[in-house]
C-alpha cells in the first residue's frame, strides 16, 4: 500500500494535480508520524505501519475529514466542507473496497454468532471481532447500529 501511495504522489507531481498531491503528502505523513511513534494506530510504537495500520489510518483521516465537513457545514462554509468532500474521496481511492448493506448485515449476524453475544452488554465483543477482521472496509458507526439492533 506503501507503494501505491508513493507512485501517487509521483503521478501526482507529474500531472500538477496539486490538491491530489496534497492529499497525498498528508497520508504519507500521516504514515510516517505513526512509524516514528508519533501517532501510532496499532503495532508498537516506533515499527513501520503495515498495510492494516495504513488503513486504520487512512479511515482515521477520513473520520476526521467527516467532522470537519459537518462544522464546516454548520458555519456556512461550504466551499471548505467540498474541500474536505474531495479529500475523502481521494484517501477512499486507497482503502479496500467498503462493504455492502447485505454483506455488513451478514459480517455483523456472523460476529454476534461467534462471539456468543447474548445482550448490548455482549457489544464490544462482537465490534473487536468487526474491527480485527473488516477494519477500513466497514463504517463502523453503521455497524454499531446494527449489533445493537440485533441484540436488542
């Protein structure tokens, strides 16, 4: 993953797409703050991120990305808020493919059945399940939602 994003920034640079250059400069900087145990999001401290840590990341900086979309929006600002918008759509292009509405109901059903989570109380296992397994491939707000649903 570590590649892609550098062959990126280097197209990038060559078709003087600056916002997408940015972009990227960002999530590779991003990546070298957690490697240099600046801002880890998984491993140890100080080792270089793996493609599982890159996505955690890389979800990370989207989440943030939503925030600021939403304060933007509440402050009238919506060229900041398209800002952002285009930003997220940038970082997705280097995550895995999101999972469906069918196929998170069915990773979520399959969670719950093999964690034996009876209750809401149960929840936080059944989301460690999603999270080692789905991480950068599930919405896990959404996700939150249906555990609780199905076990409620």
């Amino acid at each position: 993953m570590r590649e892609r994003l550098t062959q990126a920034m280097k197209d990038a640079m060559r078709a003087k797409d600056q916002t997408r250059l940015t972009t990227i400069r960002l999530v590779l900087s991003a990546i070298k703050d957690h490697d240099l145990g600046i801002k880890p999001v998984g491993g140890k401290a100080g080792e270089p991120a793996g493609d599982a840590e890159i996505t955690q990341i890389l979800a990370r900086m989207i989440k943030q990305r939503r925030d600021s979309i939403e304060a933007y929006e509440k402050a009238a600002r919506p060229e900041l808020a398209q800002k952002e918008k285009d930003e997220i759509t940038l970082i997705e292009e280097f995550l895995p493919k999101q999972l469906g509405e069918a196929e998170t109901r069915a990773a979520v059903a399959a969670a719950i059945e093999e964690t034996g989570a009876a209750s809401v109380k149960d929840m936080g296992k059944a989301m460690a399940v999603l999270k080692q397994r789905f991480a950068g491939q599930l919405d896990f707000g959404k996700a939150s939602a249906l555990v609780k649903e199905m076990l409620g």
